[in-house]
C-alpha cells in the first residue's frame, strides 16, 4: 500500500507511514490535520484524503485480487503464472480483462459449440496451417450439426470468444475508444414534440468527441436519454480497428484466415465493441460526475462558511402574497419567542396594519436584524420592510431560501418544533441563517440545497462522502459551541457521530450547560478516544477554563500553562496578549511530540482565541428600479450575489426571480480555467448584461471589473 501510494503522489514517504498508521487508530481527517502536524510533517486535509482515498482503492483492488484468485481457483485454472500476474496488476481495468476467460457465463454461442465437439475445429482453423479446410469440417458432421458450414459457425463462435478474452486485443480497443470515439445523439421521433422534451432541444441531433465532452454536456445528455427523449452511440473507426485486430490475428491467407477474418468480426460487433463502448461511457460519466461533485462540493464549502451575523436578535420573514408573510422573531441564540403572519400585499393589503406590527414587534423583541427570505414576493417584502419606521437601528438582509422547504418538513424539523407548522419552521430557518449560516444548513441534506450541477444524475454515494467531508470539515474548521449546537451540527464533530451527538444533548438538557472540557467525559458512551478526537474543536464559552472556548487541545493545557508560568503572567493575561505571545521562545519548548507547527497554532490561537474564521455579513443592496426581467435591458450595469457556480460559469441573483448567467467566457478576457479563480460564492459583484431572452426567461451577464 505504502508504495502504491508514493506512486501516485509527491508527498514524503515518513508523511504517508504516519498518517496511515494514525487512520489505523481510527483518528479522523480533521483531529490528524490540526493537532497531529508534527508526525504527518504538516500535511493538510486536502493531503489527507489524498491518501486516504488511494487506501480505499488500494484495498478494494486488493479485495478483487483476492475473490478473483478463489474464484479461479475454485475452478482449477489457477497457475502460478497467472497468480503472479494478477498479483502484480495495478488498475481494476486489466485485472478484469484478466479474469474474463474464466467468468462464469450464461449460455453462449461458443459454450454450445463447445458441447458440440467443435473446439478442434477452432484450434486447427487458427493454427492457419490447413489448405483443405472444407474436408476437415465435413468431418466434424453429427447428428447435432447438419452441415460443414454449421460447423465451421460453430468454430468461428468459438474464436471469436477468445479474442474477446485477449487482454491485448481489448487494450487496443479501449485505446481507439479513449482518443477517438465520438458520442452522437438522435431525437425519439415520438417524443419530439412533448413539451419537456424542448429543454434537451440543442442535443436532438449532436456529434461531438467523447473525450472533449465537457461534464455538464455529458450529464445533460445522458439524462436526455435515460428520460426517453433522445437515443445515444458512442462510435469510431470501425474499420481501422478492425484491420488491427486482423493484423494480430492473421498470418495466411485462404481459408483458414477467411474464417478467422469472419470470427473478428462477429466478436467486435457482438461481443467486444458493446463491452468496451459501454465501458468507455461508464467512464467518462465517472470523469463527469467527479467533475460535477467537485464542483458542488467547492460550492457547498463557500456556503457552510458563508458570513455569518453572529448572536444577534432577529426577525425573519418567510414572505408570500396570497398566503401573507410568516413572521418570526428569535433570541440571540435562536430561540423561537414569537410567530405570525402579516398581509401587505395583494389580495389582502393589509399595508398599514403589517406596518404597526413589525414596527412594535422589533420594539418589543428588541431586534438587531430583519432577514428575509429570497422566494417569492422578496423584493416587494424588502420594500415594504424599508417603509416601517424603527425605534433602533436595524439592518435588513435578503437570505438566500435554498432547501428552507426540505428542512421545515424534515424529522429535524419537527422534533424542534412539534407544535408549529411547516410555514413557521421554514421562517425560523431563513433567521437563522442568517445568524450562522453553518449550524443551519447541516439540518439539511447537502444535495437540496442547490449549489451544484446535475446533483441526482451522479454517483449518489460518491456524492454523499463528498458532500459530508466538506460539512465535516467546515464544522471543525469552524468549531462548535456545545452549549448551543444542534444534534446535527455536533454529529459532524471530530469523533462525535449522530449517537454521541444525540448523548451530548440529552446530557445538556438534564445537567444544563457545560462549564468544562473534562466535563464532556461526562456524556454517557463517549470514551477516551472520541474525546481526544473532538474536543479541540468542541467550545465552551465563558467556562471554568479561559483555553475551553479556544482551539487549543485540552492535552496541550500543561504546556500552555507552562509557557505562562516561564513568563511571569497568568494565562488569562497572555490570551490575546500579542507583545508578550510573540517574545516567546518557541523553539525552546519543542518536544519528541510537540514541534514548531503545533506551537505555532498555539501562539496563533491565543492571540485570537476563538476568533470566527468566517467574514461578518453584510448588509446588500439591489437595484430597487429592477422588479422583474422586463426591467432589466442590455447595457445595464447591476449589482448582484453569486448564487451558484458550475462548469461552464456562474448565475448571479439580480433581485428577480430569474438569475441571470455568465458564462465562463465572460468572467474575463483571459482563458478562464478554474471558475472559482474569478467568483465564489455569495460574492456581491457587479454584472453588465449582455442580452435578455424574456420569452425563455434567460440573461446573459458578464462580469463587470
């Protein structure tokens, strides 16, 4: 394993022993990358899962190599020769051609050849050494074979499953398929004119090579076809592959090579093409949905970190017409205090009355902040918010929705709040939201809330791991109040998991708050090990111990003690004491176990002691002359906020209903490679706009510099 993955990597060998033999006692990604530098020779977490994917595929390899060999062993086909073979094989591509021969098959052409005494027949034609092939078949008539043509079909059969299972006829195959196989689609002519059809219009008829098919193109066309609207072929050379599995094969000419030139030719079209073709599509999907997952999980890693307001009191709106405005007003730390709804738009206009009530309601709940959710009615909401006459200042923000209806009807939701309804819970969302970004959005599965491409058309579990290392990583780089998270924030915890998450909570609302680390040991089940592993990033705000609601692992407290008492001053006058923090010999303290890097962080840390790593948000404006598309023409200059971003760009919320896009060749005037080079998410921007397709509901945007 150890060479395996210095093959594929840059990294020192020391660095990839270590961190194998710290995953060995089931240390996660984060506790490794924050507290454990020394050993890993300061690897981070992208390193680490670097490594610890090439260990999940060297195993699995591993694990194939294994059933493989009893597999053929069980059959008694197993040499040495090719035990040594399979044994030396790195890639899951060869290792399979290898065992092709010896799978067991459902009933074939060549398997009832076989039963029919035609496998001589197949030897002598491919040994190309008989002149009278013609004799030599009239022999092989039996009562089961009529003729010396059936019999030589029988034989062809025969030949062309071995060169189906010739790991070098296959290799040369997939080689023509990887550098020149075109992918073409055809309209279902029955299907054409339905209505959900025209949304795959531009693929009715498309050609283009494979391996320059771009992932969002790729996934769009496969699910064209997988929902019926259009027919999909992967093609090449035909011909030219052909002639080379020919010029393997045959080394004569008569007969015996006209025989072996049908048998290819039977084995390409029946058995190798749609094996090999259907397996270059397998891949290339998997090179689109790795593309695809990346890209959401880069998307998802900007919104989990997005600007969070902090403690404040806040007032959401979930805002509506007919159904009027949900409103809810919250504590600090989240809490629900009051809820309900107000009319100020049509049919009710109930302008005056919506007016007095948030007016006394931010007076009443002593309100910081109003958010308001970017759904339907948002700008007329936000205008009409603008209008109300306030005591004390209050800052309004437009938060974005995304997945607020998912949460409002998930279990989580309702064990919350059993005694309000879905409306109320998706208000409490959007408020919340705003306040930390981070400890709402895990309540809800990472796939719905809509910053990815294509998020259901790829590999479901591959995109789950992903989505959850991103949420596992953004927690813990973050760090969580135990006192106030959820069970779905602490379950993503170095170490905790939903169970130890759910023990947590019930240990905080039987005992109240936790005033220190060592008390978490406390929690029923949760033993040494999870403990080392989650409390650095577990927080304590205002305990018993000041290093309790800072980064600093509880097993470094007798160092930083130390380090205190060598200057002279309590550990409560070095937190944040930068003159003296920096006049600190760090080399001095250095240890078999403890080195700079981890010094280092310690130094860092107090000098900010919980500091968010996250931006504060800020307040945004639209354009207020923009309502709807109508009033949006080319040539305007608009501010706007990134709302995704794919492959080929990003779209950009303008204030309407419709996000307008710009598309990657308008995010500069250089080649753009990577698209989060140029925008991320969230990021308040301003866009000129290119064109505007009302009917189709479509603006074309282009970042303005």
């Amino acid at each position: 394993m150890l060479n395996h993955i210095l093959t594929a990597t840059n990294l020192p060998e020391a660095s990839i022993k270590n961190t194998l033999a710290l995953l060995a006692e089931d240390c996660t990604i984060p506790f490794i990358a924050r507290y454990r530098k020394e050993r890993t020779g300061n690897l981070d977490e992208v390193q680490i899962e670097q490594i610890v994917a090439l260990k999940e595929a060297f195993e699995a390899l591993e694990k194939r190599k294994a059933t493989i060999l009893k597999a053929i062993e069980d059959q008694g086909e197993l040499t040495a020769e090719l035990r040594a073979k399979i044994s030396a094989v790195k890639d899951s591509t060869t290792l399979e051609d290898l065992y092709v021969p010896f799978k067991k098959k459902r009933k074939t052409k060549a398997e009832t050849a076989r039963k029919k005494g035609l496998e001589p027949l197949a030897k002598i034609i491919m040994a190309q050494n008989e002149r009278d092939l013609d004799s030599v078949a009239q022999r092989y008539i039996t009562k089961g074979i009529a003729s010396k043509e059936e019999a030589l079909e029988g034989a062809r059969h025969i030949i062309a499953e071995w060169i189906n299972e010739r790991t070098d006829i296959r290799s040369s195959i997939r080689q023509q398929l990887e550098r020149f196989a075109v992918i073409s689609t055809k309209i279902v002519k029955s299907k054409k004119e339905e209505e959900k059809a025209q949304k795959y219009k531009d693929y009715f008829a498309w050609e283009e090579s494979l391996h320059r098919c771009p992932s969002h193109r790729l996934l769009a066309i496969l699910r064209a076809e997988k929902e019926g609207f259009i027919r999909v072929k992967i093609e090449i050379d035909n011909k030219r592959t052909l002639e080379r599995i020919e010029n393997k094969l045959i080394r004569s000419k008569g007969s015996c090579a006209e025989q072996i030139e049908k048998a290819i030719l039977d084995s390409y079209k029946r058995l190798l093409f749609p094996a090999l073709s259907n397996e270059i599509l397998v891949a290339a999907k998997k090179k689109a949905d790795d593309t695809a997952i990346t890209i959401f999980a880069k998307n998802l890693k900007q919104l989990l970190l997005g600007s969070p307001l902090g403690e404040k009191r806040i007032l959401a709106i979930d805002p509506g017409f007919r159904t009027g405005c949900k409103v809810v007003c919250l504590d600090a730390q989240g809490g629900l205090l009051h809820n309900e709804t107000i009319y100020p738009h049509p049919p009710k206009s109930d302008f005056t009355g919506a007016l007095k009530k948030i007016s006394s309601l931010t007076d009443a709940y002593k309100i910081e902040a109003i958010a308001i959710g970017n759904g339907t009615a948002s700008r007329e909401t936000e205008a009409f918010i603008k209008k109300v006459y306030f005591k004390n200042p209050v800052e309004v923000f437009i938060v974005s929705e995304a997945g607020a209806s998912i949460y409002s009807a998930s279990k989580i939701a309702r064990d919350e709040f059993p005694n309000y309804d879905v409306t109320v819970r998706g208000a409490v969302s959007i408020g919340r939201r705003l306040a930390d970004p981070l400890a709402e959005l895990v309540k809800i599965d990472a796939k719905s809330i809509g910053v990815g491409q294509y998020q259901h058309d790829v590999d479901q579990l591959q995109l789950k791991n992903s989505l959850d290392r991103v949420v596992e990583n953004c927690v813990n780089s973050v760090g969580v109040n135990i006192n106030t998270a959820s069970v779905p924030l602490l379950s993503y915890v170095s170490g905790i998991g939903a169970k130890l998450a759910e023990n947590i909570v019930e240990y905080r609302e039987a005992n109240g708050a936790f005033t220190s680390r060592n008390e978490i040991k406390k929690v029923p089940r949760l033993g040494a090990k999870a403990f080392e592993q989650g409390a650095g990033f577990l927080r304590i705000r205002n305990g018993k111990n000041l290093l309790d609601d800072s980064s600093v692992h509880p097993e470094r407290y007798d160092l930083v003690t130390k380090i205190a008492k060598d200057q002279g001053i309590k550990i409560s006058e070095l937190i944040g004491n930068t003159t003296a923090l920096k006049k600190i010999p760090l080399e001095n303290y250095c240890s078999e176990a403890v080195g700079m890097p981890t010094l280092e962080d310690i130094r860092k840390e107090l000098e900010k002691p919980g500091l968010d790593i996250r931006e504060k948000a800020t307040v945004f404006t639209f354009n207020q002359n923009i309502k709807t598309i109508a009033d949006v023409s080319a040539g305007q200059l608009l501010p706007g906020i990134v709302n995704n971003i794919v492959a080929f760009g990003c779209f950009v919320d303008i204030g309407i209903k419709e996000s307008g896009l710009i598309h990657v060749s308008n995010l500069s005037d250089s080649f753009v490679k990577d698209v989060n080079e140029h925008v991320h998410l969230h990021q308040q921007i301003i866009v000129k706009v290119l064109e505007v397709d009302v009917p189709r509901k479509r603006i074309q945007l282009k970042l303005h510099k």
